[in-house]
C-alpha cells in the first residue's frame, strides 16, 4: 500500500542483430553461481534505493524469437527509484552473471560478448 511505482523490464530475443537475421538463442548458465548472482543484485538494489521488493527471473537453454529471456520487476514508493533500480539490475546482470548468449543465423553461429 505505501508504493506508488512497479516497473517491469522484460528483454526478449529479436530477429535481427548486428544486421544478421537471428534464428534462435541459446543461453548457457552456471545455474548455481548465476542463482547465487541475481539474488545479490536484488539484495544490492533494495540496499540502495527505497525498494519495497525486486525479483529477477532469467531463462536459460533456448530462446526463440519473441520470447522473454529475463524479467526484471520491482516495487517502489516512488517511479524514478524504481526505473534506476531496475536499469541497475539489468545493467549489473549482464556484468556479473554467468549466462553465456549464443545467437543463431542460417549460416553458423556465435557466442555474443557480455552474454547477454
């Protein structure tokens, strides 16, 4: 009841990077350690603006087109802490995160830098 501000950031696989028609995505993860990561940056978060809650869920093995591969929500009294925070966690996870990005095209494949 005290927060007035829930921001959603949803990232999804899109068809074309870098001027290359992608097929699919395929993420990589050390689930364990990556688990262990994205609740240290909801921790960070909720230490550093007036957060109420923030929650990431990021997917991992393949990933068409179109789909959701991370979702980032969080609650806050007020809208500008809670776009920051959030622009923080997405930010930070393609920092800190083992999950591995690895695009497919018609013609072969690549491993994407930042994993993300």
């Amino acid at each position: 009841p005290h927060d007035g501000a829930i921001v959603t950031f949803i990232g999804k696989a899109r068809q074309f990077s870098e001027g290359k028609k992608v097929l699919f995505l395929l993420y990589d993860v050390y689930e364990s350690m990556a688990q262990r990561e994205l609740e240290k940056i909801c921790e960070t978060a909720i230490k550093r603006w007036p957060l109420s809650r923030a929650i990431i869920a990021h997917r991992y093995g393949k990933v068409e087109i179109g789909e959701a591969s991370v979702f980032i929500g969080v609650s806050a009294p007020h809208r500008v802490e809670a776009f920051e925070a959030a622009q923080f966690m997405i930010n930070t996870i393609k920092k800190t995160v083992p999950i591995w990005k690895k695009e497919f095209y018609e013609d072969g494949s690549v491993w994407i830098d930042g994993g993300h």
